[in-house]
C-alpha cells in the first residue's frame, strides 16, 4: 500500500519513538517546557498590561525585556557556557533549569503577605521569572537539546528532530494556550495571582520530564566516544 509522505514520517516516528525511549523522553520534556513558557508569558503580559496602560510605553518596555533576554542568552551561550561544559554534565543541566524555574513560580505563587492575604506578584517578580525562562531556552537548554542527538543513529537524528521540531514545539505552544485557556474559561480563572499557581504545576511537571529526560543522556565523554565510533563506521 502507496503512503504519502506525511503517513510514512508517522510510521517511521512510531517505530524511531519506540526503539528510542530517549526521543519520547525528550518530546514530553519539550512540551512540559513549552507550557511553562506560555503559561509566564501570559503571567508577564497580563501584569505590563495591569501596571503600563499605555501602549506605548509598554511597547517600550517589552523591547527592552527582549533586547536583554537576547544579550544575557547571547553572552551564556558562546561565552560562558562553553567554558562551564568541561566540568558540568549535561544531565546535570537538565535538572538545574527546571530547579530554578520551580524556585521562581513558588515565589511568584507564594509571596509576602499584605495583612492578611497575599500580595499579587510585582512586575519585577513577574518579568524577572519570564525573563530567567526565556534565557534559559535560548542558551542552555538550546545547546542541551542539540547534544541529546549526537549519540544517536542517522534516523533516529533525522526523524526524531523532524517530528520534534513539529510536533514538539510548535503543538506544545499551541495546546498549552488552548489548555489553559480552557481551563481559565471553565473555572472561571483570570486574575494574577490563579494564573501563578499554574506556573507552580508547569515548573514541576518541567521537572519530573527533565528529570526523566537526565536520564537517558549520556555523559559527555560517551556522547563524544559515541560520536567517533559513528564517524568511523561512516
């Protein structure tokens, strides 16, 4: 039977995934991680928007935020990171990010009282846990997420990043928003500080899937071994 080409990159994902189980590991790392993100972002745009009514001003602002993101990343990934990678494992990394995610969104969910209830997150709390996830996906787990292929097999490199890079990143974003617009809807949810306690949930589900994720990786010195034995076998 003739497949399209769509129907034979889901036969060979199925049968990659389940040979694989460091893919599949992977896969449920990124869509953990993509809903973190989504669920910040939002966090962060309903708070400019609470604190900075003018749009021009919180044009402003958000250019900012992102122009220091992209440095800060920037200045990780080709200066610091590499002097770091010859005395930290990548296994070690993927449990670090999700740890300082989940001592953020605590913050973020449990702040100091105001009397008798708790005060809503300040948009330096807010911005400044954004700010640390987005500069955690573009340097470290960009570079961490690259390593996780370099063991593997030619298909399994090209199938798995193909059916990741659709299927992980662009669906994650997109049923993270749906999920928790749903869930807002349904439940009546809205305010700041409800929209905090699912940050708390996302940064622990982050975890457990990266922790799972650390370990499948291979240590630095394997993937290097695994890397030259593939070389020479080619």
């Amino acid at each position: 039977q003739y497949l399209t080409k769509e129907e034979s990159l889901i036969v060979k994902a199925k049968d990659v995934f389940t040979r694989v189980p460091t893919l599949w590991a992977l896969f449920c790392e990124i869509l953990a991680c993509q809903g973190l993100s989504t669920v910040l972002n939002v966090c962060c745009v309903t708070k400019v928007a609470e604190v900075i009514p003018d749009d021009a001003e919180r044009a402003d602002w958000m250019g900012k935020f992102f122009a220091f993101t992209n440095v800060v990343s920037s200045v990780l990934q080709f200066g610091v990171l590499p002097a770091t990678s010859s005395f930290l494992e990548p296994s070690t990394l993927w449990k670090i990010m999700p740890l300082i995610m989940m001592t953020m969104s605590c913050v973020l969910a449990f702040p100091k009282r105001v009397g008798k209830e708790l005060a809503d997150p300040t948009l330096n709390m807010v911005g400044a846990a954004y700010a640390v996830m987005k500069i955690l996906e573009f340097s470290v787990r960009r570079m961490l997420d690259e390593m996780v292929y370099v063991p593997l097999d030619y298909e399994s490199r090209f199938v798995g990043k193909e059916v990741i890079s659709v299927l992980g990143y662009r669906f994650g974003k997109s049923a993270s928003s749906l999920v928790l617009s749903a869930i807002t809807h349904t439940l009546g949810i809205g305010g700041l500080r409800e929209l905090s306690y699912f940050t708390t949930a996302a940064a622990a589900l982050w975890l457990g899937t990266a922790w799972r994720l650390s370990n499948f990786v291979p240590t630095r010195a394997e993937a290097e071994e695994a890397y030259k034995t593939m070389k020479k076998g080619s």
